[in-house]
C-alpha cells in the first residue's frame, strides 16, 4: 500500500468528516447503484447504446 494512503488514513481517523458529508456521500454511492441496477435489470434505451438498432446510420 502506498504510504500516502496511510497518511491519509490517519487523518481521517485523527479529523473524520461531518455527517453531513457522510450522508453526501452515501447518498451519491446509493444514485449510482439504483442507476446501474436500472441499467442491469430493465436495459439502456436504443438511443444509449453504441450500435443503434434502429439502422438509420450505415458506414
């Protein structure tokens, strides 16, 4: 492990963040999670996807 982590480490551990930035954060992991399970479960829209199905746009 890098001992820049580990300085970092101890500052977190000697000052930790509020609980307002906690709850940021949380809130920030729990949006990209929803996002990626919408994405797993229900599929992206045509208009995300690199090879459009719809065929309008040939080479």
């Amino acid at each position: 492990m890098n001992p820049r982590w580990l300085f970092r480490m101890s500052r977190w551990a000697q000052n930790p963040p509020s609980a307002g930035r906690v709850k940021f954060v949380f809130a920030i992991v729990a949006i990209c999670l929803l996002i990626a399970g919408a994405e797993y479960f229900i599929g992206l829209p045509d208009w995300m996807s690199v090879d459009p199905k719809s065929g309008r746009y040939r080479p």
